[in-house]
C-alpha cells in the first residue's frame, strides 16, 4: 500500500470534467438536493484559475530559461537579463497570490458540492418524498394496552436522571437487564458481520478535521445544526460513526487491486451533538452517545450497486430474525445526505412515532453507495492490473444502534408487563423474558 502527501490545492470532489461539459445538469443536482448552491460560481473560478496557472507557466518558463542562459549572455545584455529576471520573480510573486486566493474560494466551493444521486432516486426535498419500498412481518396487536419503551425502560434499567448528572441531557444510562439486552443486540450483529466475511476493526474514536471533511461531513460548519463533537484544543472531532475512522484509514493511499474489495466492521460508542426534540424523538431514539455496529465497503466501481444490495439484505436478515415489524424505504433527493448515491433505510413500528402516542414508522438503519464521492475526496485510489489508477466506490451501512432497543421493548411486550426476548438473543443474554 502506496500512501502519499496530500496537495492541498488539489481539493477533488466530483469529476470536474463533468462540472465543467454539464453545468446545468450539476446544477439541477444541487436543486434536487435542496442545497442552495450556484454551480456558476464554480466554473467561473475554474476558468480564472486555469488562466492564471498558464500564466505562471509561461512567466516560470521563461525565468527558468533567462537563468540558464544569463551567464552566457554577452556583458551588454546580462544587466537587461538580470532586471528582467527580477521583475519576472516580482511578477510571478503577485501571480501565485492571485491565484493562491481564487484557489482558496475555489476549493471552498467543490467542498460543499453534493454527490450525483441514482436514477432510481425518488426525487423530493423532504423525508415526506421517500418511498417505501417494502414491509417485512405483521403488524403487532395486543389485548392490553400496550406501553411505550420510555415506560417499559424505567422498570428493567433506563436511567435518565443519572446519565443526565452525569453528562447533561442526551446520554441515557442503562442498568442490569437493559445494558445485558443492548449487549446481546451488539454483539449479535458483529457475530453475524464476521461470519459474512466483514474483518473486525478497533478504531480510534476522534478523526482530524480533513477526514472528517473528506468523508462529507463538515467539521467547520457553525451554525447551530452541527452535528459534532469538537476537541478545539487538539484539532480532532469525536466520531458519529465507525465508517469515519473504518474509511479514513486508507486517506492518500493507493491500494493494490488485489486486496479488492475490502469489508470491515467496526462496534463502537457514536457522538453526535442532537437530542431529542418532542415526543417522536424522546428516550432512545435521538441521543448524543449511542452504540452501533457499522459496516464498511470499498470496492471496484462495477461492484458497488451488487453491494449495495448485499448489504441492504443483511440489514433486513438481521431485523427478520429479531422477529419485528419492519419496512425499506429509499430515500428521496433532498434527504440523501451529501455524499450518498444511493440510500435505503429500515424503518420499525414504534409508539410515539406517529404523534402523541400514537404508532408509526421510525428509523432502524440505513445503507448508502456513496460511489467515488468519498474517495475523491481522501484521495483513496487502486491500482488495476493494466497499471492504472482509479478512485474506489465506498459503502456505509449500520447493522444495529442501540435504538434497536425501542421496537424490541413494544413489539415483543406481554400482559404480565414483561417482555419476550427474541430466540436469536438467547445465548448472549441467558433468559426468555425481561
């Protein structure tokens, strides 16, 4: 494995070729995605910075060959040489300030650029616009009157006020039977990834900046939906996701096509800076610290739809031996996420999903093809056997999170109030019922 230095100037995001032959057609992108963006802006500054690049070529150039040449130049003319070679250097100078500063606005702009998204996409700005794409199980029907998770919690180990002393809101701690079952669910899912040829990874828990720019998201963002956890003293942000590290691994390296494709797996704590807003998102369903079971792929581009759909179905392997009540949706447009291709998410009946206490559909996992955005941008390439070098496709998908947890506690609950475990949790949590 080859790793080399990263170029700064050279901030790659999508084939600027095609931004360069299809403007209006990266454009409509933009548009589809709901991102506010002049893809204008871009090529008039590509256009400027190809200018003055060719510029300082030629003036470069030139100084080269004046500083070859001036010591044989006659005594008459070497005084004109040695002026001209000044003002050459003075003149080069001012040229790579210019274009350092269009450089600078330049890349400022490709970093906020959107992947493409599939044909198959359905187009829309919200998360009203996905799609279901199919349901798995039944709906479940109880003779009693069901409770939520946050209720069922409060008896067998959910504990907000104390993750609350310690920690502030959003960082739930879970105690005894509940902490067994968010075990058993993790270690399940990693046992499964592992027998499907996934190599098991320990990852460091903080990224750099770069990385985490390189991977789509945006460390330096501020305004108040940031998502991340910063480290301001050491420059490192916590991970909200294992695909950080798993990817970021193999940032400026070329990797021999031999070791194609690679899949990995990783469990790790998540940190996200979000919380809970109103009913729909209370309890375990949006928290700063979660645990998760991720799955990584990077693979030759031909590979990646193939596998896309290889890891759609082992998420939905895993929820139909948890025996719950489960759809797919694919996502639309404008709720892709920057560096998604394609996305599918899985989807579990839960109370409180659909207002008040009502039930409705709430996420479970998702997986994205996120095919050589990533790539471009951490400058991971390969080697294919006729020596050429070529950006991989990347792949994301979560096997389970500790939100898992909300479907398992109401769909699997009893009128004697507790709860029936799932049989494939058997041998990791030693007990039928909580």
């Amino acid at each position: 494995m080859l790793c080399l230095p990263i170029n700064a100037r050279g901030i790659i995001v999508l084939d600027i070729k095609l931004i360069r032959e299809k403007p209006e057609f990266i454009q409509q992108i933009c548009n589809n995605r709901g991102l506010d963006f002049d893809v204008s802006q871009i090529i008039a500054l590509d256009h400027r910075k190809r200018k003055i690049q060719q510029e300082l070529e030629l003036l470069r150039a030139e100084s080269k060959k004046l500083a070859q040449n001036l010591a044989k130049l006659p005594d008459t003319e070497r005084n004109a040489g040695i002026i001209r070679g000044k003002q050459l250097k003075y003149e080069i100078s001012i040229l790579e300030n210019i274009f350092e500063k269009i450089a600078s606005e330049y890349n400022n702009l490709v970093i906020r650029l959107p992947n493409l998204y599939s044909d198959d996409t359905p187009i829309g700005k919200t998360e009203d616009h996905n799609v279901e794409f199919k349901v798995y199980g039944e709906t479940p029907k109880f003779n009693f009157e069901p409770l939520d998770h946050i209720k069922i919690g409060a008896r067998i180990g959910m504990d907000f006020e104390a993750g609350t002393r310690v920690g502030g809101a959003g960082f739930p701690l879970l105690r005894g039977n509940l902490a067994r079952l968010e075990t058993a669910l993790m270690r399940f899912v990693l046992d499964q990834a592992i027998e499907k040829g996934f190599e098991q990874v320990s990852v460091p828990l903080m990224a750099k900046a770069e990385i985490m720019q390189g991977l789509g998201f945006n460390p330096r963002r501020n305004e108040e939906g940031n998502e991340l956890f910063p480290l301001e003293n050491d420059g490192l942000y916590m991970i909200g996701t294992a695909e950080i590290p798993l990817i970021g691994q193999f940032s400026d390296c070329i990797l021999p096509e031999s070791i194609l494709p690679i899949r990995m797996t990783a469990l790790s704590p998540c940190f996200r800076r979000e919380g809970a807003s109103g009913r729909r998102d209370a309890g375990l369903y949006r928290n700063k610290m979660f645990h998760k079971v991720e799955l990584v792929s990077i693979v030759e581009p031909e590979t990646s739809s193939a596998m896309l759909e290889q890891l759609l179905e082992f998420e939905i392997e895993i929820f139909k031996q948890l025996g719950l009540y489960f759809r797919v949706i694919k996502i639309c447009s404008g709720d892709l996420g920057a560096p998604a291709y394609k996305k599918y998410d899985l989807e579990a009946w839960m109370l409180g999903r659909g207002g008040s206490d009502n039930w409705g559909w709430g996420e479970l996992t998702s997986c994205s093809n996120c095919t050589d955005y990533q790539a471009r941008r951490l400058k991971i390439r390969y080697r294919n056997c006729d020596g050429n070098i070529i950006f991989p496709h990347t792949l994301n998908a979560t096997g389970i999170t500790t939100r898992a947890i909300i479907p398992i506690l109401e769909q699997n609950q009893l009128e004697n109030s507790q709860i029936q475990i799932p049989k494939v949790l058997l041998k990791y949590i030693n007990s039928e019922y909580l």
